[in-house]
C-alpha cells in the first residue's frame, strides 16, 4: 500500500476506487455536501479535537487494552490477542464514531440525530452521545433485531431515545436503514443522520473510518509495547465494516501483517441464509453508494442473515470493496454454529462474553491458530455479549460439561 494511505482515500469525490461516491435525491445532495464542508472544516480545527479527545479520555475510558488470551491460546495454539472494544463505554467500538458524529452536529447547529440499528450497539452508542450532548435521538431497529436485542432496545429507551420498530420486509437490518434514511430526508435541516457503520454516500465511509482510526492507532501502539513486533495477523468482522477499517486503518500500510474480514456464512450459503458480500457479492448500488452488494436475479439487494444481528447487511463499506480488488485484506467467512462455539469458548476459557459479532472474528482466529501455531493473531472484540446472552441460551441451550 502507499504511504499516507488515509489522505490517498477516497479522493474528493468520496470514491475508494471504483467504490463509494453519493448517489442522492437533489435535496439530500446539498445536504451531504453541507455535511462535507463541515467535516473537512471542522475535523482539522484544534477545538474540535481537543473537544473528542477529552471525551475518548474522560468519558469513553480510552484507549481500551490489548489482552493476551493465555488459556485460549494453549488450547488451539498461536499467540492470540485481543483488542478490547468491548471495554469502551456503551460496550462496543460504536461509540467512537457516534461521539465524533454527534460533536459535528454540535458544531453544525443541529437538534436532533437519527440512525439505523442491527445489534443496537450503534443505537445505544447514539443515544449515549444524545444523552451526552443534550440532543433529541430517534433509532430505528427491524421488529426481528427488537425481538432478539432486547436488552439493547430498553438501554436506549432508558438513555431517552425514541425506538421506531420497523416492519417491512424482513425487519432486519437494510429495512432500519431505509426506514431512518426516510425519516431523515423528511428533516435534513435539523437533524443528522448518524450512520452506524463505514456505509452510505460520502462523506460518512469516511467520517466514520477516521473516527474509528483511534482503535488502530492504540491497537498498533499497544501490541508493539507488549511484544516488540507487529502482529502476524490482524482480524475483525465485517458487516458493514466500521469495527474492521478501525483496526485495519492502524495496520494497512504494514505488509508484513496480513489483514482478515470475517462475514457471517450463517446457516448455509444459500441465498437468504447468509451475509456473505465479499464471498458471493458483485458490484452493485445500494444505499446511495456503490460496493459489492448481494443480490438477487433482477440486481436488487438479496434478503441476508446472520445469528449476528450487526453482520446481517446485504452490502459492504466501499473501503472494503476496494480493498478486496487491491487483495489487502483477506475477506473469510465463519457460520452460525462455529460463531456460536466461539461465543461460549472465550467465555469459559477467559472470562470475556463476546458480542456475537465479534464471536465471528474469534472463530477464524482460532482456526488461524490451529493453522499457524507460531504465529501471533490481533483480534478486534468489537463489543461484549451482554445484549446476546438471552438468545443464544434461549436458542442453542448451555454448552454440555467439558465441551
């Protein structure tokens, strides 16, 4: 990769590539450009970043730790490693970019900020930083992701934020984001829409991969001062991709470290049964951007799934589209069943619940290890599980004694 990678990408245009750019209704157009302006205006100013670094400090808890998973380590091999997200405030890596998004609107003299959510991290993440600033939040999350993160629907309630059920479709994911971007176009004026994830027209792939760099920056930092070497290999999740491009953004220019996005292979990789983009996607459009996207035989989004409500996304950030023709990153796939296993094996051997999500990314790194027993491996634990515990006891039942 060249040198200043994140100043190469994207270009002014906002594409990564062949990917990304802003495909927009007239009147969302001059308000993406506003919010462009803005960002490239505001982010460079010292009070802007005097103002989030204060808050990743005294208020997020930042920099989160890099841990050595001792006991999961001498039972499948490798050096494995985490990045803890899962100990920033709110419980995962989304409020990195929700608190970055939420000072903007500040400064752009908004009232009120309105988002997507899957897992609800990215909601409670939001509804956090409203909490924080004092403004109006309105979160809309598909009926099935409801259902299945509750825990997470009666956080946001309780930090003021009004839930809109969504019930289209398949309730799930692309439904809340086509929901919260309806409800925003109705009141572009006043609000920001607060993506969860690097998705969307330009300039949020962007905003929120810089608001996240800060995982990779620490991350890198970190596991050099623990180990005086860079790690062999770097992997997270990908859904969208924000937790991903976090971590990567530290380790991009760094070819002797190989970088792995792990997508949800869910129940089989029949279309409906899986979130597999990068697999079985090609280039399309959706959302107002370009990126490989699954889908069906007229080229619209396929429907997706994934037992992890935050992967369930028929397409991807378009970094990431570019960087899988760039052959950067090594795009991977775990299914329910090993995400599942892997959920309970790091609870038992470390005494970390993980989101199911970042349950994905645990998997693969214990295949890795198994493949590669003298290799270290830096996992992003993108957030912890505390929201997953219900379902998943409710569903696949307590591992037996001694599995």
């Amino acid at each position: 990769m060249s040198e200043n990678y994140l100043k190469k990408y994207p270009n002014a245009e906002g594409y990564f590539g062949a990917y990304g750019g802003a495909f927009l209704p007239p009147h969302l157009e001059k308000e993406m450009k506003r919010i462009t302006d803005a960002y490239y205006a505001i982010s460079k100013s010292h009070q802007f970043i005097s103002e989030l670094r204060s808050i990743r400090k005294h208020y997020q808890g930042r920099p989160t730790p890099v841990y050595f998973c001792n006991r999961l380590s001498e039972k499948y091999g490798g050096r494995i490693y985490l990045k803890r997200e899962d100990l920033n405030h709110s419980g995962a890596h989304k409020l990195n970019h929700c608190m970055g998004e939420a000072l903007l609107a500040k400064y752009m003299g908004k009232k009120k900020l309105i988002a997507e959510t899957g897992a609800g991290q990215h909601g409670v993440a939001l509804a956090t930083a409203a909490a924080y600033f004092g403004m109006e939040c309105e979160i809309h999350m598909g009926e099935v992701d409801m259902a299945k993160e509750h825990p997470n629907v009666v956080r946001m309630e309780i930090l003021g934020a009004k839930v809109i059920p969504v019930t289209d479709g398949l309730k799930t994911l692309k439904e809340a984001v086509d929901s919260a971007f309806n409800a925003y176009a109705v009141d572009s004026e006043n609000s920001l829409y607060c993506i969860g994830s690097v998705v969307g027209p330009h300039p949020f792939p962007m905003m929120v991969r810089d608001f996240q760099h800060v995982v990779g920056v620490e991350a890198r930092e970190q596991f050099y001062d623990m180990t005086g070497e860079l790690p062999d290999n770097v992997v997270a999740c990908v859904g969208g991709g924000s937790n991903a491009m976090g971590l990567f953004s530290g380790f991009i220019e760094d070819d002797e470290c190989t970088l792995y996005g792990v997508e949800p292979a869910g129940r089989s990789f029949k279309t409906g049964d899986h979130a597999a983009t990068m697999t079985y996607g090609k280039p399309g459009m959706i959302h107002g951007f370009k990126c490989y996207v699954l889908q069906d035989e007229e080229g619209n989004p396929a429907p997706v799934y994934s037992v992890a409500s935050g992967l369930d996304y028929p397409g991807v950030g378009p970094e990431h589209s570019m960087l899988k023709d760039l052959e950067r990153v090594n795009y991977v796939s775990i299914n329910d069943q090993e995400a599942i296993d892997s959920f309970y094996e790091l609870s038992r051997l470390e005494g970390i619940i993980p989101a199911l999500e970042s349950a994905h990314a645990v998997a693969y790194a214990v295949k890795l290890a198994q493949q590669n027993k003298r290799e270290s491996i830096l996992v992003n634990l993108s957030g912890r599980g505390d929201k997953d515990i219900d379902f998943v006891v409710d569903t696949y039942g307590l591992p037996k004694e001694g599995k």
